[in-house]
C-alpha cells in the first residue's frame, strides 16, 4: 500500500480534529457537554447507514473479541475524549486545547513500548522528541498568559482527553475488522454511552434553544466524525503505533489557526516556532518510515508480553485484512 497515502489519510484525520475542537469550543458553552455529544454521534450514525449498505455487502461475524475491542475503543476515544475535551475547553482556550491533545504521540508512542511491544528506534524517538519540544514551545506562551486555576484544570482534563484518545489508538490497532464497520460501530456504541446522561441533561434543556449556527456546528461536528474515523482507521492498520503518533501533532496545526480565525484567540511567535519543530518531527517520522521500507517493522513479531500476548492471542499487525 502506498505510504503516502496512508500518512495523508492520518494528517486529514487529525486535520480534521484539530477543527472539531474549535467548533466545540463555541458549542459547548451554549449546549450542555452530554446532549451537544448524543446529538454528534446520532447524526454521524445515520450518516454511516447508507455507506455500510453500499460498501459493506459482505457481512461480517463479530465474536466477542471484536466487540470487547469496539467497547474499549468507544469508551476512550469517544466517551472519554468527548467529556474530558469538552468540559475542558469550558476552563481553556481552543489554542491550548488543541496544543494539549497533540501531546498524544508521547502518550501513543509510551503505550506501543508497553503494551503492543514496539521498539522505538532513535529515528522514531528523535521526531516525538522534536514534535514534544515544539509542544513545550508552544506552552511557554500558555503559561506566559497567567490564566489561573480554572485554565490549570481545564488542561488537566484535556490531559485525560488525551489518555482516552491514546486508548482508541492503541486497541485499534488489534481489530481485525474493516475501518468502515469499525467506526460505524464505534459511533453506535459511542450512542448508546451518551444515551443515559443526554436524556438527564434533556430535563433541564429544550432543544429550541439551540440556534441555527449551533445546529450547523453539530452538523459539522457529526459529519466530520465518520471521515475522520475512517482516514484514521484506514492508516493506523499498516503503520506503528509510533508513527501514527506522530501525525496527532497535525492537531494543533489546525486548531490553533481556526481558533484565531473563528475565536479570535492571539497566535504568537511561540505558536509558529513550534508549529515548525512539530513538522520537523513529522518529516523525520516520514524520511525514517522510507527508509525502512520493504524491511520487517512488525511490532509484535517477537514479542511475547505484549498487548497480544496478555488479552488478545490473535492479534496482528495489519488487523486481519484491509
């Protein structure tokens, strides 16, 4: 497969999270945290519908490995990553928000060591270094701005933001299942999660209130869930868990551009300067990943204390099949 086109899909993924965490921003300060999520996964559920009938004709048999994965995955990357982001962007700005979360390669990249028993070579720790280092850079001007304890909490929930969203990363890389089904399933679960806490909240909130601009941002956010899912799926298959980190950096490439554009929120030459090691990192992740093509990389070819060992005997690297 084409790497290229795989290192595209996972950068357009990230793109496009790195978009939906500003247009949270602005939602969730009108609509409550757990209404404002069953609303996006709904509509991203009816939006899967007609792409599962007509590319998904060939039924697949899920056994109970299959949906312990699709759980976990929902659990971290979709209930976990949506309160914690939410609730979290309600302390900071969408600037910080979006720097916060691409700290997920270091997270990503930690979890392959542990539990996939990847090897991270120097070409790999050297750009999650370089990609680390422009996250600091770009929070040195955070934490010039003096926004207080509520800001200090907001970034504490976006860091376990990220730890939902590592989760997602690293369990989706054992399914064997298609990226298509597997984000149409982890949307439907991701449903059934908000469910309970959407119709308490419903209580208290009538959808009349929510204004036009706020619906077409929901509809955003929802119609944004199924591509990015997919791209993503789509490339984490045939790549290390390390390399895949590398391209959440693309995050804070385009929340912090929206987030001045849309919210008006300063971009400063700390922003810049880290926004050129974050792609230095990302060349270097690239140039190293060519390099080392047609050589073995399987992570858990020889591993035999992994992720695979432990809960999941039948897993591989490439998920089964494409």
């Amino acid at each position: 497969m084409n790497k290229l086109k795989m290192y595209a899909a996972m950068a357009m993924a990230m793109v496009l999270a790195g978009s939906t965490i500003v247009t949270s921003k602005i939602i969730t300060n009108h609509v409550p945290v757990f209404l404002n999520s069953e609303l996006r996964f709904g509509m991203a559920t009816l939006l899967y519908l007609p792409l599962i009938l007509l590319y998904e004709r060939k039924r697949q048999k899920l056994n109970g490995r299959d949906l312990l994965l699709l759980f976990l995955q929902t659990l971290g990357g979709v209930f976990i990553f949506s309160v914690f982001s939410l609730y979290g962007l309600r302390l900071t700005s969408a600037a910080e928000g979006g720097i916060i979360t691409s700290t997920t390669p270091i997270v990503v990249a930690l979890l392959a060591l542990l539990f996939l028993g990847e090897k991270l070579n120097r070409a790999r720790a050297g750009a999650i270094g370089i990609a680390f280092l422009g996250l600091v850079v770009i929070n040195t001007n955070g934490a010039a701005s003096g926004q207080g304890s509520n800001a200090l909490l907001g970034n504490l929930l976006l860091f376990g933001a990220v730890l939902g969203e590592s989760m997602f990363t690293i369990v989706g890389k054992a399914s064997r299942i298609s990226p298509l089904l597997t984000s149409a399933l982890v949307a439907i679960f991701g449903c059934i999660l908000f469910l309970p806490f959407a119709l308490i909240e419903g209580t208290h909130f009538s959808l009349a209130q929510i204004s036009v601009q706020d619906w077409l941002i929901i509809g955003y956010n929802a119609l944004s869930t199924p591509i990015a899912y997919i791209l993503w799926f789509y490339g984490i298959r045939h790549v290390p868990g390390s390399t895949a980190a590398i391209f959440t950096a693309f995050i804070p490439l385009s929340a912090v551009p929206l987030a001045a554009l849309l919210l008006h929120e300063p971009v400063t030459w700390q922003h810049w300067l880290g926004f050129a090691f974050i792609l230095a990192g990302i060349g270097l992740c690239m140039r190293e990943s060519k390099q080392a093509e047609g050589q073995p990389e399987g992570p858990t070819r020889s591993n035999k204390k992994g992720l695979g060992h432990v809960s999941f005997p039948r897993f591989s690297r490439s998920g089964g099949r494409d």
